[in-house]
C-alpha cells in the first residue's frame, strides 16, 4: 500500500503504454513526452493495453520504484480524461 503525503502529484498514462517496460523505459515518456521531472516525487501511473495492469513508477530516496498492480478481476478503471498522455490529478 502506497501512502501519500499532502500535496503529492499523480500522473496518469490516458493511453496504453507497453508495461514489459522496467524502470528506465517508462523514465522515457516521464521525460519527452510530459517534460516532467521523474526525480520529483510525483507518481506516474500507466496503464496496459487491456487495462487489466498498471504500473506506478516513482522515485523513493533509494531510486525508482515501479508498483505492478494485476487486477483480480482483469479489469482496471481508468477515469475518462482524454486522448493521449496528459496529467489527470493532484492528491
């Protein structure tokens, strides 16, 4: 279970990412597309192609950490935000 402090960012992946990526290949859309900062602290949440896996990457004091979540029914909601990979949500 992740536990979040206040004010902590959350990114959602709108579109399917390929999640046989490790570490360093979902830094890769964190940094070209979103020009966002992985070193932040933010939470980058990505999404399969038959959203029944997500993965959360995030960097922890110690280096990256990636959270892959199977869902127990193969079927993971995603909010309805739009096309593409943009930012969703501030916790």
């Amino acid at each position: 279970m992740l536990s979040l402090g206040p004010g902590v960012q959350i990114v959602l992946a709108t579109a399917p990412v390929d999640l046989r990526r490790g570490h360093d290949g979902l830094v890769s859309p964190v940094q070209s597309l979103w020009k966002a900062d992985p070193y932040s602290g933010t939470l980058f949440v990505f999404f399969g192609r038959r959203m029944a896996r997500v993965k959360i990457l995030f960097f922890s004091a110690g280096g990256f950490v990636v959270y892959c979540i199977r869902s127990a029914n193969h079927v993971v909601r995603c909010p309805a935000i739009g096309r593409g990979l943009s930012r969703a949500c501030r916790a």
